[in-house]
C-alpha cells in the first residue's frame, strides 16, 4: 500500500536527483500531487542523508522516476533502519538523559521510568509500523525541554528550533517555550541580565533558522512556495476522522458546509487561544520546570482539540510532555497514554497492525502498572488535586470523593476502549454508516481528551505557592 | 481494583517474565518460518485426514511422519482446533499451503504449549537454592535462572521464528529433571518415557536416566564411603520403573505393533540415509574433523601429493544433504559415530556408577551426554545444541566454573543457530535479541559470583568477544566482496568452525570438572 513509506522513498529520490531549487515546485520532474514535501527544509536535507546512502548501497532504490512503488525486503530493512539509526540518536538518548536528571528517585526507578516512556506504544507503532520520522522532532523538542529546564536556555532553544524546523506541527508547543522563557527573562530583570538574556535567545532563534532554510532564503518566491506547502490554509476545518472537536461536532452540524472559509479559520483561532491563553498567562508570572511540562501538555491538548487541519498522529505532539510527567501523576499520565493510542486505532487497522498494537499496549500498561504502583496512587494528593479540592470544599463541604469518581471514570474509560476495539476487529458496520466505528472512536476519545484538557488546566492553575509551602513543610 | 493492583504491583515477577516473553512471541508471528512449518501442516493433515494404519506410510509430500507416535497423536489432537480455523490445512494434498489464519494457529499452538515449559521452569526455580541470594531481585539466583530458561534465546528463534515445538519437549524434560530433584523418582522416569515417545532425540540422554535411577534409586542406600551397597537392592523399585516404560511403550508402539508395521514406523525414525554432516555443519567435532579433511587436501593438491581425478567430485560444502566421502582422512561410517559416541559417554556414566553425587551429578551426566552425542553424532542438526544448554542453565546458577562453562557453550551454541535465519528482516531481530541475552547472563552472572575468581581467562574472553567481527564479516562485508559468487560456502564454514572450536572447549571443560570433583562429601543433598 502506498503511503508514508513510499513518501519518505520519494523524497529521498527529488532531493538526491533535483537541485534545491526545485524541491517545493511543481515541476515534470516533481509532481508535487505524488507526494510532494510538505516539511519544513530539515526533513528534506534528512533525506538527503538517507539517499546518499541508499545510492552506496543500490542506486534502484532512488533512481528518478522508475523506482515509484519500490519495494523488496532489503529496501524495506534499510528504511526501517534509518528511522532505527535516528531514533538511537536523537529520541534515545534524550529521554535517558531526562530520566538520569530526575532528582530524588533511586536507579532503578529512573531506569524503570525510561523504560515505561520509550515503551509507549503510540511513538513506536507509528514510527516502526505506519513509518515515520517522528522520533528526530520529538527527540529535539525534548532536548530542547531538558535544556530550557535546567538553564541551559540557548542550547535548548536551540534545539527547539531544529524541532520546528524538521516538522512544523512542533509549533504546537512553542508558546509554552516562548512563555516559559519569557518568565525568566521578567524574573531576572527586563533591565539587567533578563534583557541580554532575551536578546540572545532571539539571536539564537533567528541564526538557527536562516541556517535551516539559508538555500530558500535567495528567492522570495521559494520562501513563499515552502510556506505554502507547510501551511496548506485551502484545505479545510479538517480532513479524513480524528479525535477533534470539530470532527466531533461535525457529527451534529455539518459545519465544515456551512460556514465560509476565512470564518472557519477565525473560529478555530480564537477557541484554540482562548483554552490556551489562562495557563501561558500562568507560566510567564511563575515560570517553573513542573509548570512548563504540564503547560507543554495543556497547550498541545489544545491545540489538538481546536486547531486547523489536525492529523490524527499529532496526538503524539500531547503523548511527549505527557510521558514526561509520568512521575509525577502516573495514573492519569497512563490512562492519557492509552487514550492516545486507542485514539490512532482507524490508522493501524488499516496498516494490519492490530496484533502489534494489542501486544505493545499490553506491554506498556504492565510496565507502568509494576513500575509506578499507579492503582494504589489514586489519593487526592496524588493526583495533584489537594489544592483544587479544598477550594471545592469551600463551597461544598461533603465533597471528598474526588479519587472514587476518578476511578470510575477510568474503569469506564478502559471498557468502552475495548469494547471498541473489539467491534471493530469483528462485527461490520451497517450499510447506510460505514464510517460508524471510526467515528465512534473519535467521539469517545474527544471525550476522554476534553476530560483531560480540564484536569491539567486545574492542576496548573491551582498548583498555587500554597500548595508549594505545604509540601516543604510536610 | 485492588486485585487488579496486587496483581500487577505486587512481587510476582515470575509472571511478569512469563507474560513478558509470551507478548514478544506474539510480535514474533509474522517472522520468516522455515520449511518446518509446512512439515507440521502437513502431520497435522496427515493424523487428521487418514487412518492410524496409514500414518507412517503416507509419503505424498516429502515430510514423512518421523516422530514417535505420541507426537502424531499430538498433532492429531491439535488437527481438532485446527478446522475451526482453517479446514484447508487439513487436507493432505494442499502442500505449502499457508494461509494467514493457518500461520495464525501454528504459531498460537506453539505459544499455548509453551504453557508446559513454563510450568517446568517454575519448579526447577523451586529445586536450586538461594543461598548466595542478595537483598536485590535481580541478584537472586532464582530470578537469573528464570531469565535465563524463559528467555533463552535459542528456544525463541527456533521456536517462534523457525518454526519447531521444542519448547514444551524441553518443559518436559526440565520437569523430569526437577521431580528427580525433588525425589519423586517415579514421576521423573514417567515423564521421561513419555518424552522419549513424543520425540527419539532424547535417547542421547537416557542412559544418564537409566543409571542414574538404578544406582540411586533402585539400590536404596550407600556405605559411609559412598560407594555401592549391593543388598540395599530394592526389586520392588526396578519393577515399578520397568512397568511404567513398559506401560509408556505399550501406550505408543501398541497400536503399530497390532498392525505390524513396527519396522516401518523404526525406519521412519531412523532413517540412516543421510549425510554425515546437515546441509550447514553443525558445529561439532566432525565439522573440525571435514574442515581439517578440507585443508590437507588443499595442501596435498598444491604440493602434489594427491591426485586431482581421484579426488570425488561431491562436496560437503555444496549445501546439499547427500552422502560423500573424505579425501585425505578416513571416511566416517554411521557405526563409526556410535562407537565414538558411546566411548565419549562412558566416562561420564562411570562417574555416575561410582561417584554418585546425587541429581546435581545425575545433571552433569545428562548434559555430558547431551553434548557428547552432539559432538559425534550421525547428521546432527545444530539446533540439538539446546539440548545441552537448557539443563545446563539450572547448574550454571549454583557454581562459578559451571557458570564460565555454560557462558562460553551457550554463547557460541547460540551464534551457531545465526544460519537458520538467513533472510533480511530477521537479521535486526536476531543480533539484537541475542546481544540482550549475552550481555543479560553474563552481567548476571558475573554479579552472582563477583566474590569469587573471574569467570573467564583472556583467551575465553578473546574468542568470545571474536564473534562480533565474524558476525561483521559474514553478513555485512562477505556479500559485497567477490568471493561471494565463487565460495559461496565460506560463511556457513567459518561459523560451523569457529562455534565447533568454542562446543569442543566448554565439553571438555566440563568432563574435566566432573571426573576432578572430589567424591561424596557433598551429600547433603541426599
């Protein structure tokens, strides 16, 4: 079946044959219809890579134009080995680092920690089985996250601005870097060291990316032409089934029909900044490391949720911040994984994945369930929730069952999940609704990210300085 | 909800491995599977299509029937889970059929029978002690063991990639052993008669049994000294152990021996017409013996001693099972192989008559004999090695020297099966699970015994570590060099050699380590 595998193939074969020129255009020797980039310059020069090694090998593999559909099994073995290659050097040893730099926490959990983040079935059955090159961007954004949190501010925009430069969905967590840096640059000072301290990471960000996309810059019209591939504005709302509101809510009101364009555009703006605007607020006055992961989560969440033309894979975009509080509220970081995963089930059904995905979520779950303990880690404390509780209790004063609902939730959550995956696998839908599972599945995972988008907006803002002085005197 | 958490959080680790390798060996469905496949496809057609009378005559497709009956019975039995999901496999004339749902059940069956092998590691972790255990898990020599059997790399590839049943035949024969452990002789022999019948390999090491039942058991004590008592001789005993072989055999051959086709059905399972050496050597003592054939006859040809129109035109090289003969040293005859064989066992089985040191010297027996039948055996196949390899992990938790030993044959035993998966997608799959494994039992066991001497001497390590280079050479450099098209043999070669050199080493090792033990004063066991 043709499709991201055989595109990744094309690439490599218009980057090593076609000058730079000529990679964005419509051209003979391009038909940007089959295929054509539609990532930022660092996927491309990637390829590249990728093909000039592919030449050494054998050059079948990326001859112009004659090795459309090439497929035999040492073909096959190479390209899962670069996204293996890129994976162990950029995703890998990002996360090994992260877990290496938690404090207070013995080896064994770190290494059980690493673990539970790199079985996270969503990255590897996407990258390995549907076949993609996620791993180099979200192992960017995470070197990226490491440096930011731990001071090392222009390494780390640094390597955000690669994130964003090899695949532009990253942009979904750039306001929290934004903001996350701009809070400290006000915390040092705008008049002393925060101001150098802004006006280096500017430099920075714009050195990377005239670096990047250097060869684009000579022309106007190539700027242009690979803004328009990256940013495709004439499609729609969106496209094909995925776990947004808007498919959602197209379930009941067609408004992908009804409402024009430019207001479709404007609506999705302002409801995406709008659930986004309270926690960035809340991160630029208290920049923290705790804050900036869950913002990281809050911000991508909502950017899934409301945002143009959202791909179902871009969940993985939400699953990274999320793995990295994984220490820090394991059952609902596990549950929110599983969610995401099942959330991608249309897409690996239909690349017969089934077995993997069962055996890889099965995998994980186990992990995290033996590393984390998560079931007996349900208390109000534990979720975070104490802060938000007692202001509840404010008001209603009997309100203490927080973790019982919370519990039931999931129980419910889990068995919708299989009983849905286990329709699909057997029974036909009807005739008159053949989209009827897909979209089933949308909808129950909208749900389940909405209950999310609301938990982890009450979690930042009420993580307040009271609840930090509690937990020093404790 | 706190069930669910006890079981998931709470100490069981020996479900979490078990559970841990049976959803690797699901993703292992989909893998390249060897003509193996269609062997048992074609058995399970066979018991389910045709009558009992027909079952080792039937010769439509080249994979006779060429198990002992309980096997054939086996199949029989899964043929009825069979037609629930795919009929057509059924029928005997569909050859190489393999549809999805067909290559969905064998490999299932396989992972549900494995059921048996756990079962089997779980009592031979009961049978070692824990001593030398550590406060940490994963330092307990129980944990190490369990790793080491339910993870044991070649039963994987060979039997979830490869395609074979070997798993649960082993289960069998660890939970003989671990009866005999734990005393309950009778069970031990039962479950080896039985196994015998399911699959005739397991000859190589009866006589271990045989002795080891009627020293130990059947002569009921020992004088102060250790050596036999012969009025302890207990008649009672030999004849229960008797009647229930008999009993097992009775069960098996009967029906065969009512239709009188037992000379059939014998030359089914033996079948003498093969070569001396497989397609691809195994690394044993005859692979050194025909390389050594190999280089004095290139020698001779150079410095012209040899005759180049005598010299027979078949070579062992050439991948093909036929018969042919050496060169420059004598041919080897199948009578040849059984006496070299029975004299390699007998010192072991003396040991076992006179310096009984109870089932850990009954064990060393068994997996001498496993490794001498290896060594010079008749059209031995590679995969015999776990033969030896699986026993001898239960020993290489209790001793340091019996752990080098066991490092050094399961490393080397294990990169000899690199051959049986020869196709490009198994090649990530098969360097990565066996570096898991080499690096995991070596570290482990390197912490187990870190009070005592190091494990391995340079040379050890050397050789060792000399299988990385070669594993370089033949898969990544050999193809793009010329050699390939005019000695397309040279890979298979340098492995069956380098492994052979590494087997012969660690047999010989442990035969020194066991006739040098100093006798009896370890009877606690007993």
């Amino acid at each position: 079946m043709f499709g991201d595998y055989e595109a990744q193939r094309h690439w490599q074969e218009i980057t090593i044959n076609l000058p730079i020129k000529q990679w964005y255009f419509n051209g003979s020797d391009n038909n940007l219809q089959y295929w054509g980039l539609d990532y930022p310059p660092l996927t491309a020069y990637h390829s590249l890579l990728c093909a000039y090694v592919a030449k050494f090998i054998n050059p079948d593999w990326i001859a112009l134009h004659t090795s459309r559909g090439y497929e035999s099994q040492a073909h096959k073995l190479f390209m899962r080995a670069t996204v293996l290659i890129a994976d162990l050097l950029i995703y890998i040893p990002a996360v090994v680092l992260y877990c290496c730099c938690l404090k207070e926490i013995s080896t064994k959990k770190k290494i059980a920690n690493a673990l539970c983040i790199l079985l996270y079935p969503g990255l590897i059955l996407i990258d390995y089985g549907h076949f993609q090159y996620n791993s180099v961007s979200l192992g960017f954004a995470l070197w990226g996250v490491l440096g930011v949190s731990y001071d090392w501010d222009l390494l780390g925009s640094l390597a955000f601005c690669l994130a964003i430069n090899y695949k532009q969905m990253e942009l979904y967590h750039s306001l929290p870097f934004f903001c996350f840096l701009l809070g400290k640059c006000f915390k040092k000072g705008l008049k002393g060291k925060g101001f150098v301290l802004l006006i280096k990471l500017a430099c920075t960000v714009v050195a990377s990316f005239i670096l990047c996309w250097l060869p684009f810059f000579t022309e106007r019209e190539q700027t242009l032409q690979v803004l328009r591939r990256l940013f495709p504005v004439d499609r729609g709302l969106f496209e094909d089934k995925v776990a947004n509101i808007w498919c959602t809510f197209s379930v009941f009101l067609k408004i992908r029909d009804i409402l024009p364009h430019h207001i479709q555009i404007m609506i999705s703006f302002c409801f995406t900044f709008l659930s986004l605007l309270p926690t960035c607020i809340k991160l630029t006055l208290h920049p923290s490391p705790k804050g900036f992961k869950f913002t990281l989560v809050s911000c991508a969440l909502s950017f899934f949720l409301f945002s143009f033309q959202v791909h179902e894979k871009s969940i993985l975009l939400v699953s990274l911040p999320v793995c990295l509080v994984l220490r820090e509220i394991p059952f609902m970081s596990t549950w929110f994984l599983l969610v995401s995963t099942f959330s991608m089930l249309p897409l690996l059904l239909k690349d017969e994945l089934l077995m993997p995905s069962v055996v890889t979520v099965m995998a994980f779950f186990i992990a995290c369930a033996t590393s984390f303990s998560i079931f007996e880690k349900t208390s109000e404390e534990e979720l975070q929730l104490k802060s938000f509780s007692i202001s509840v209790r404010k008001y209603f004063p009997c309100f203490t069952f927080f973790p019982r609902i919370i519990r039931h939730l999931f129980l419910i959550s889990v068995m919708t999940m299989v009983l849905l995956t286990l329709m699909t696998v057997t029974l036909d839908p009807p005739q008159k609704l053949p989209d009827l599972f897909s979209v089933l599945v949308c909808f129950v995972s909208c749900l389940n990210f909405l209950f999310f988008l609301v938990y982890f907006n009450i979690i930042i803002m009420w993580d307040s300085k009271n609840g930090r002085n509690q937990k020093k005197i404790n | 909800m706190a069930a669910l958490g006890v079981a998931t959080g709470g100490g069981d680790w020996f479900s979490a491995l078990a559970l841990g390798v049976t959803l690797l060996k699901c993703l292992l469905i989909p893998t390249y599977h060897s003509t193996d496949f269609e062997v048992h496809r074609n058995w399970l057609a066979i018991t389910h299509s045709l009558p009992i009378s027909q079952w080792y005559y039937e010769a439509t497709s080249e994979w006779t029937l060429d198990y002992p009956p309980f096997f054939a019975w086996f199949e029989y039995a899964l043929s009825h889970v069979a037609k629930y999901f795919d009929q057509e496999m059924l029928n005997v004339r569909n050859l190489n059929y393999s549809s999805s749902r067909t290559l969905l059940f064998q490999r299932f069956s396989v992972i549900f029978t494995d059921t048996l092998f756990v079962y089997a590691v779980h009592e031979c972790c009961k049978c070692i002690d824990g001593k030398k255990a550590g406060r940490e898990l994963t330092e307990k020599p129980k944990f190490i063991l369990s790793v080491l059997l339910l993870w044991n790399f070649g039963l994987l590839i060979v039997d979830h990639i490869h395609f074979q049943y070997n798993g649960f035949l082993s289960g069998l024969m660890l939970l003989s052993i671990a009866r005999l452990f734990q005393k309950r002789h009778k069970e031990g022999a039962f479950l080896f008669a039985v196994l015998l019948h399911f699959k005739h390999i397991y000859l190589y090491v009866a006589p271990a049994y045989g002795v080891y039942l009627l020293r130990s058991y059947c002569f009921t004590a020992n004088k102060p000294d250790g050596s036999i008592r012969w009025n302890s001789f207990s008649f009672l005993r030999l004849i229960s152990l008797g009647l229930i072989v008999f009993l097992v055999s009775a069960l098996s051959l009967g029906p065969f021996l009512a239709l009188n086709q037992l000379p059939q059905v014998f030359s089914r399972l033996f079948p003498f017409k093969r070569g001396l050496c497989h397609a691809y050597w195994a690394p044993n003592f005859w692979a050194l013996y025909s390389a050594l054939d190999k280089v004095l006859s290139i020698i001779g040809l150079e410095l012209k001693f040899l005759d180049p129109s005598k010299i027979p035109k078949a070579s062992m090289t050439s991948g093909l099972v036929q018969q042919f003969q050496h060169t420059v040293l004598p041919s080897v005859t199948p009578l040849a192989t059984l006496i070299c064989t029975l004299i390699a066992i007998l010192p072991s089985i003396f040991c076992l008559w006179f310096k009984p040191q109870g089932p850990r010297g009954f064990l060393r027996c068994l997996i001498l004999c496993a490794l001498s039948s290896f060594m010079f055996g008749w059209h031995v196949h590679e995969k015999a090695i776990l033969l030896a390899v699986l026993p001898m992990s239960l020993l290489s938790v209790g001793k340091a020297g019996d752990a080098s030993i066991f490092l050094i044959l399961t490393t080397t035993g294990h990169y000899s099966l690199f051959p049986l998966l020869f196709t490009a997608p198994e090649l990530p799959i098969k360097i990565l699970l066996m570096l898991l494994f080499t690096i995991y039992s070596v570290s482990s066991l390197k912490t187990l015994f870190r009070k005592e001497k190091p494990l391995f001497n340079w040379m050890e390590t050397f050789y060792l570590l000399g299988l990385g280079p070669l594993e370089v050479f033949c898969e990544f450099v050999f193809p793009f060099t010329s050699w390939k098209l005019k000695y397309p043999f040279i890979p298979l070669l340098l492995t069956s050699v380098y492994c052979a050199v590494g087997i012969t080493y660690a047999w010989f090792k442990l035969y020194v380590s066991v006739l040098t033990d100093p006798p009896v004063g370890k009877t606690k066991k007993q």
